[in-house]
C-alpha cells in the first residue's frame, strides 16, 4: 500500500529546508525532492519563489510532519497552502516526482 504524501509550499527554499527539518524531527517521515513555482506575481510575495516540501510517511506521522513544518516555515517566511493525501492514486504518485529545481 501507498504511504501518505503531504505537501507543503512554502515562501523561499529557507523555510522549505527548516519546514523539512522540522517535519522529520517530529515524525517518522522522509522527504521527497523539492519542487518550486516563481509564480506571475512573484514581485508581490514576501519572497518571489514558492517551495513545495513533501513528506512521506504514515496517515499521522504526515499530518505530525505538516503542522510542525508548518509552523517552522510561518516563522521564516510563511506558508502557501498545505494538504495531505493519504493514498495517492497511480497517476498522483507520477505527478509528486515531477520537480523545477532542476530546471531554469
């Protein structure tokens, strides 16, 4: 069975890393490859890149995961939106691998 995937975007790739820290320190998770979105608004955010941070993990450890993440990343920057998805289908789990940090 599939584990559980929470996605986490945060503002810039410093809350992304202390909300990956914070995440796995309060839960039995691992992170997955970031991805990141410079949306068309970028000059109107408090920082111009958005990154998602995902973690895997059981239903709770994820839900754990988000909200200390969460909390890490609000004291940096900030969050964008948060969700959780307790088993992804097929062609979700094709989706989460997709990743623009290695791209310009």
């Amino acid at each position: 069975m599939a584990q559980a995937v929470g996605i986490l975007e945060v503002f810039g790739l410093v809350a992304a890393f202390a909300a990956g820290d914070a995440g796995c320190k309060a839960a039995n998770v691992t992170l997955e490859t970031f991805d990141k979105n410079k949306p068309a608004n970028a000059d109107a955010l408090p920082v111009p890149l958005i990154v998602m941070v995902k973690y895997r993990g059981s239903v709770e450890d994820v839900r754990a995961a988000l909200e200390a993440g969460a909390e890490a990343a609000n004291k940096i920057s900030g969050v964008v939106a948060m969700h959780e998805i307790a088993r992804p289908e097929t062609d979700t789990e094709k989706m989460l691998k997709l990743t623009g940090l290695d791209k310009n």
